[in-house]
C-alpha cells in the first residue's frame, strides 16, 4: 500500500517541486474563489446576461490567441522562473485594483472587462511558462507523474476554492473574497523564490529561439491529431466557466453558495481522474486520447439532457473527469512527443488552441444560452465533442495509430538525437 502510494506522489520527492505544488494549491485556491467571486459580479452588474458573462470569458482568453506563441518563445528563451514570478506579481497587482473597486462601490461592468483582458496578457506569458517549468523541474521520466499531481492540485484548488468561495460571499461579500485572491499569488512568489534549481538547459551564445521551430515540430500527424481535437473540444465543450453558472443558476435557480457546490462537484470529478492518471508512466497512444474525448461527448450531451438537480451533480461529477482524462491524455501526447528544448513552444501553441478557442467558444454559446437556454450549450458541444473524438478514432485507424507506442517511456526519447526528433526521423508516424 504505501509503494503504492509513494508510486502516486513520486515526483514529491523533488523538493523544488513540491514547493512549488504548495505555493499553487494556495494560489490556485484563490483563482477559483475569484472565478466565482467574478461570475457573481458580473451576473449583478449586468441583471443575468449571458452575453456579459461570454464577454468577460472572451476578453480574459483573447490575448491567448495573439501573445501565447511569442511567451512560449520567451519560456524557452529566459529563465521561467524569474517570468513566473513577475507573472504572478502582476497578476496580484490587477486582482487588488478590482477587489479595492468592489470594496469601495465604484466598481463597474467595463472595470472587469479590463481586468479580465489584463490578466489574460499575464496568463500568454505564464501558462506556456508554468507548464515547461514543471518537466524543467522533475525530468522527462518524473514528468507524467508530475503532471498529473499538478492536475490533481488544481483540482483540489478547484474543489477548496468555489465551495469557500460560495460561504464567503454570502457572508462577507465579493470584494473581500477578490482580496484573498490577490493575497494568494504570494504563495507562489515566495515558493519560487526558496528553490535552489537551476534556471534551465544553457544555451550556447547565438542559438536561435524561433516560434516557427516550435511550429514545424507540431507539425507531425501524430501531434495534429491531438491538437485538432483539442482545438474543437475546446471552442464547442470546454465552456464551464461560462456553462456552470448558467446551470446553477437558470436551470437549477441556485444561489451563490449552491453555485460553488456545483462547480466543486464538476472539480471533485476532475480530482479523482487526476489521481488515477498519475499511474501514467509512457506517452499516452491516439487511441487512448480519442477515446477520452468519446466519453467526454457522451457524459457533456447528458448534463444537457437532464433537468433533476441530484441526476445533474451525478452527471458532473463524471464529466469533471471526462474533462481532466482528456485534456491530460492530449497534453501527454502532445508534450511527450517532442524535445525538452522544444516544449515551451510546442506547449505555447497547446496553449494557444486550448485556451485561444475560449474567446469564440464563449460568445458562440452565451450567445445560444440568452436564445434558447444553457441546456443546449451542453447538448450541443457534447455532440461536437463526440463526433471530434470518432473522427479522430477513425483518423487513427486509418494512419495505423500514429507516433510511438504507448509505452514507449521518456528514456527511450531521450536516447535519440535532438536533431532527428525535431525533423521528424525515427518519429515520423508510423
């Protein structure tokens, strides 16, 4: 039991890497609180709108599309560490300027659009960042472990922070909840700044750090697979912090502390798969990922179709982990399939398709939630979601299940030449 266990939170043993878990779990923690927090007010100031709360969610991920590439140039560039702390900095900065407005009564609708495109200039730069620091900090053979563990964290982050978020709200208001947001990314700032790792793989004076590399290394069919699943799931599925608080709210007419019971129900959900994908220990195969993305199209198509509040959380709880099986058996594939040289880059672009297909995707479906109610919402990207995953099922079939083999560990990457990796050579599908 105990091997077991210690197989689970093997990567723990990294100590820089378990400062860093405790510094998000606080942090995190305190992103989920204001993502309640933030929904609330905005379903305040604009009477309910829909359309509003797709505005706000479009704003906050519109600077992905145009800044995340030149940020995983930059991760693979400069030392992460350092543009993690000045990311989370600045992050805190924006959220203590909106929780001072909230306190004060000045706040107003265009007062959180500007913050929300604020802190997605800062996310460009800190995702791609966060995700490369997490392999720099534990090693190709810790690192499916390791991020599964930081899925897992998130998602305690996720299940901690709506619930307190929802008490914390009714009984002292949105302003403060926004004030220990802002006093979160300390957490982080300090955990990074107690390592004693290094700063990275040296570069050579002259090397060029180019986004095009990154793009022609995506470019296998192998990696486009995933990414194209990843990119129509993400514009059509992936809408819960626009979907949730529609449902609390329109469907199950929920007030805020029952708001933060749903979302920690959906989170709960992605908690549990996460732990189960820390066994993982080789690049996840096409078909695994394919089917990841069936089953999420299955269960999202469900919550849509039911109107009882109990068969509802059920139905969450279970897409919760559709959700994390998915994403983190495309991020495998996708992150396990190129150099360490590469990845801040190659995950930029992840990035930029998971993350850049939320500003369409949100108005795409506030814009049906206001005309025909958030139960289609569901529906409908769940029955995108599931012929996108039997697409590329067949896609695979038919390219003899492309790239390496599922088992197929980081130690036997490792042993191939930089050089013919990025190019293509021994890894070119097969």
């Amino acid at each position: 039991m105990s091997a077991a266990v210690g197989g689970v939170f093997r990567a723990l043993r990294v100590r820089d890497f378990r400062l860093f878990v405790l510094g998000q779990i606080v942090s995190v923690a305190g992103t989920w609180m204001m993502v309640v927090a933030q929904d609330w007010l905005v379903l305040g100031l604009s009477g309910g709108s829909a359309s509003a709360l797709g505005t706000v969610t479009a704003l906050q991920f519109a600077p992905v599309l145009l800044l995340t590439l030149y940020g995983g140039r930059l991760a693979d560039r400069y030392d992460k560490r350092a543009l993690l702390t000045v990311a989370n900095v600045l992050s805190c900065a924006l959220a203590l300027v909106l929780a001072v407005l909230v306190v004060t009564g000045a706040v107003r609708l265009w007062h959180v659009y500007v913050f929300a495109c604020g802190l997605g200039v800062v996310n460009s730069v800190e995702v791609p960042a966060r995700m490369a620091f997490v392999g720099e900090l534990v090693g190709s053979e810790l690192l499916p472990n390791a991020s599964a563990l930081s899925a897992a964290y998130f998602n305690v982050a996720r299940v901690v922070g709506p619930a307190l978020s929802g008490l914390l709200i009714s009984v002292a208001g949105v302003g403060w909840v926004m004030m220990l947001n802002a006093a979160s990314y300390a957490a982080t700032v300090v955990a990074l700044r107690l390592m004693r790792g290094g700063t990275g793989p040296e570069r050579r004076r002259g090397d060029r750090v180019r986004v095009v590399d990154g793009l022609r290394a995506a470019g296998r069919f192998d990696l486009v697979v995933p990414l194209t699943l990843v990119a129509v799931i993400g514009l059509f599925g992936l809408n819960f912090q626009l979907t949730l608080p529609l449902l609390a709210s329109q469907v199950h007419h929920a007030g805020a502390s029952a708001f933060g019971v749903v979302t920690a129900v959906f989170a709960a959900g992605s908690l549990v798969t996460a732990l189960a994908t820390t066994v993982r220990s080789g690049r996840p195969s096409a078909r695994l990922v394919a089917g990841g993305a069936v089953a999420f199209g299955v269960l999202e198509t469900a919550v849509g179709m039911t109107s009882s509040y109990a068969l509802s959380l059920v139905l969450l709880f279970l897409t919760g982990g559709a959700t994390i099986f998915f994403v983190q058996a495309a991020n495998h594939r996708v992150q396990l399939g190129v150099p360490p040289e590469l990845r801040g880059r190659v995950l930029a672009l992840y990035t930029l398709i998971l993350q850049g297909s939320t500003p369409l995707g949100a108005l795409l479906v506030g814009a049906l939630a206001d005309r025909w109610g958030v139960r289609w919402g569901f529906v409908i990207g769940g029955l995108v979601s599931l012929a996108a995953g039997l697409g590329a099922a067949a896609a695979g079939r038919r390219d003899g299940t492309a790239g390496p083999p599922a088992d197929e560990g980081p130690r036997e990457r490792e042993r191939q030449p930089s050089g013919e990796r990025a190019r293509g050579g021994p890894w070119r599908a097969r």
